[in-house]
C-alpha cells in the first residue's frame, strides 16, 4: 500500500511537471507564438494631445481615462510620454459616458451593452517586458491585459517599441526617452 501511494505521488508530480507546464518558458510561448506568426512592422504615432497626469498612474488622454495597476513604475513613463497612444485599442472616437441618472433609467440589457461599448476608459494591469523575447538592444516587446467596462475577464495585449538610438548600454530609462510603437496586437482572452 506504501509502495502504491508513493508511485501515486511521483506519478502525479510528473503529471502536474509535464502537463502543467509550471516552468518559467512556458509563459513565454503564446508570446512568442505570436510575435513569429502575427508580427509586421508597423509605425505608431504618439498621442500628440495633453496628457493630465491625475495620480501617479492615472492618466487622461482628453477625453479618455487610462488607469494602470499592477506595473512597475519605471514602465509609467510608457503612458506619461503618450508612447501608447489609447486611441489604437478602441479608435480615436470616444463614447459620451452618460450620468448615473442617466444609467439609472436604462434597463440592464441596455446598461450591459453601454458598458460594452464605451470606451472612455481603460484599465490596464500587468505590464512586463518580454526580455527574453526583445531580438535586440533597440527593441523590447512587452505585454498587458486590458480590462474593458463590462467585461470580466481581461483580455491580452502585446506591443513592441523601438530606439534607433539605443545601445546595449542603455537604461530602461534612456530606452524609453525616445521611443516609439511598432507593433500592437489583441491577444486572446484570459479566464
């Protein structure tokens, strides 16, 4: 019975080990899927607009409210200097966001679909750098989830930036100063 109950637990141990895909690479590979099936070069212009800075990582794009939890602050910078431009998730238009007297008289079919389709603002969490996936010093792939109003479950987004004039000296810092977006791509949905 000892004997059974141990290879029992090796077993589920291997299981967990292969299946699971508990390693570090693992969370690499949708990633990396996508930057080798999806990626084309592409050029993205700032937002040429003025970005309020509301709190340390509150930003208002005009009309459009940016919101990022769970980020390394040095990764701020990304929003502050308007890198990510928010009108290329959901277009430059932006939904009128109505009164809570407004709201109140909706039915909820209809609050559902208002808050499907507004986009006056965003929740961004979970910035990283892909490093291992960056091809060069003068470029460096990244990744987030958006949490869209109404929506439960994020869903992911990859976008790379470049610095013709970085060097493999360069600080995060430094890379970020003169930046600029050449990839963004809506990835699948997290449940």
């Amino acid at each position: 019975m000892k004997k059974l109950l141990i290879l029992f637990f090796l077993l589920n141990c291997f299981v967990f080990k292969v299946i699971g895909q508990t390693n570090e690479s693992s969370n690499y590979e949708f990633a990396k899927r996508t930057f080798k099936s999806e990626y084309k070069k592409q050029s993205f212009e700032k937002y040429d607009g003025v970005i309020k800075i509301i709190n340390e990582s509150t930003f208002k794009f005009g009309e459009k409210t940016l919101t990022i939890i769970n980020t390394d602050n040095s990764l701020l910078k990304i929003f502050k200097k308007g890198i990510f431009n928010p009108d290329i998730v959901f277009g430059a238009g932006t939904s009128k966001p109505l009164t809570q007297n407004q709201i109140d008289t909706m039915s909820t079919n209809e609050k559902v679909f208002y808050n499907m389709v507004r986009n006056d603002s965003l929740n961004i969490s979970s910035v990283k750098e892909l490093v291992k996936l960056n091809p060069n010093y003068k470029t460096k792939r990244f990744v987030f989830w958006l949490f869209n109003p109404g929506r439960l479950n994020p869903t992911e987004y990859y976008f790379e930036l470049y610095n013709d004039n970085a060097n493999y000296k360069s600080s995060l810092n430094e890379f970020l100063e003169n930046a600029k977006m050449t990839f963004f791509y809506k990835g699948t949905i997290i449940i």
